[in-house]
C-alpha cells in the first residue's frame, strides 16, 4: 500500500508532560463578626485542653530525658514544643477559615434581603479573636508565672538530712549549736508552691536551660510570662490565615471546574472529529 495513504502517529516527545495547574488564591467578600461571640468559649476551652495535654506528655517525656545528653533534651524537648506550636497554628487556621466562609454566608444573605441570626452573624471572622482565645486560655498560667516571676529568686543548696550517728553529737557544747541549724522545720510558702506549678507547665524549657545552672534558671522563671505567650502568638497567626486558607479553597474549586470544562471540550471535539482508521 502506498506511504502517502498511511497516516503516521508521531510516538509522544520525552518529558512533554503537562504541568499541573497552579492553583491562585480567590478572595471573597465576607462580613465580620464580633470579637467575643456565643462561640468563642468552645475554642477556649479546646485551646486550654491541647496545651494542658501537651503539659502533661512534657511530665512524661521531659522528665525521663531531663538527665540526659545535650543532644537529646534538645531534641526531645525542641520537639514537643514545635508540635504544640503546629497544633495551635492548624487550629487557629481551621477556626479562622470557618468564620470566614460563615462571614460568606451572612454577606450573602443579606445580599439576598435574608436575615441571619445575630447570634450566628457574630461570629463571623474577626482578626482579633484569635489573639484573644488564645490570651484568655492561658490566662491562668500568665497569672500564676507572673506572679511567681516577680518574687523568683536564685535557688541555693539545700540542706540534706544529717546521718544518724550525728545526733549523738547534738549534746556536744562546740558543735551542737551547728548541729542545731539542721533540725530548722522548712516551710512551704507560697513562693514554693508557685515556682513548682510554674515549672510544671515549662518542664521543656527546664530542661532545656538544664536544672543544675541556678543562674540559668533564674533567668527562665522571670522569663516564664513570655514563653507562654507563644501558644497565645501561634493560634493567633494561624487564625489570621483564615481568609487565605479560605481562598485557597476557593481557588481548588475554580481550578477543578476549568479542567473539567477543558476535559468536556476535549471529548466533544474526539467524538465530533469521529473514529481514526489506521491503515
């Protein structure tokens, strides 16, 4: 059969793949809400459960390294507190992107000439909620911490318990006086019972700083109210990442359906052009 009646299939050129549609961003109108609202309590309380959650693997983790090798408090410890800070970020963006599309909604509506319930309508987006979710859970633990921070002081060597054969030696005229100053009944004061609830909830950075450097430590409880203003930061920036996250949402929408329309043209064109025969 002659070549000029074959038709030739050019074989598919190496690497000449299609690349994968970027997805942009759309922004939408949206209403906003209140800054304290019906719902902002929930959040509260789930923000003051995960860092109370992270508080108490800290207890289990921290503690079983917290003698050990440089290298491994500071990964152990860095990582739980790289993990708490993720959680908050993931929340807060989560918590964001759900006022957003709410404030979508309400705008929406009353576009529409529909009302909202009010109750539903503060709680659309408000950049400051995250901030103040996050500032009110941990609002015990600042006050406790800053409490403590402003009578914190450097933690000295401790008496120990004298041997028993010592205190045969308590009757003795030049060394009983001595003797005497073991035997003083040490209290618990409230300093004492803040700087244990505040190491409790900072065991990572205890350990990080090590609990052998009393100037190290020293430094840390003063420093105390400022590290627990992180969790506070993170939710906070996450939550403002709502709107984008939301676009981005909007975004994947819009790419799928151009590749659909574009996989539709393509059908119809295939079935208009009819069956190929090969010869």
């Amino acid at each position: 059969m002659p070549a000029a009646e074959q038709k030739k299939i050019a074989p598919p050129a190496v690497g000449n793949k299609k690349k994968k549609e970027k997805v942009k961003p759309i922004f939408k109108p949206y209403d906003r809400g209140r800054l304290f609202c019906g719902g902002i309590w929930k959040r509260i309380l789930k923000v003051l459960g995960t860092f109370a959650a992270f508080v108490f693997i800290s207890l289990i983790f921290g503690t079983a390294v917290g003698e050990g090798g440089v290298v491994l408090r500071l990964f152990i410890n860095g990582s739980l507190l790289l993990v708490l800070w993720y959680m908050l970020f993931t929340e807060g963006a989560a918590d964001g992107e759900t006022d957003v599309a709410l404030g979508e909604t309400a705008l929406g509506r009353r576009e529409q000439g529909r009302s909202l319930p009010k109750e539903d309508a503060d709680k659309a987006y408000c950049p400051a909620r995250g901030f103040a979710v996050g500032l009110i859970a941990m609002l015990p633990f600042l006050l406790v911490t800053t409490a403590y921070a402003f009578c914190a002081v450097k933690q000295v060597y401790a008496l120990q318990t004298l041997p028993s054969w010592v205190s045969g030696l308590a009757g003795v005229e030049e060394i009983g006086g001595a003797l005497s100053y073991y035997n003083r009944q040490v209290t618990l004061g409230a300093a004492d019972i803040l700087r244990i609830i505040s190491r409790l909830i900072s065991i990572p950075y205890v350990n990080i700083v090590t609990a052998n450097d009393a100037d190290r430590l020293l430094t840390l409880d003063r420093m105390l109210p400022l590290t627990l203003l992180m969790p506070v930061l993170f939710y906070g920036i996450g939550y403002l990442s709502g709107p984008r996250r939301r676009a981005m949402i909007h975004g994947s929408i819009a790419s799928n359906d151009r590749r659909r329309v574009r996989r539709e043209k393509a059908a119809r064109r295939r079935r208009a052009q009819g069956p190929r025969e090969l010869v």
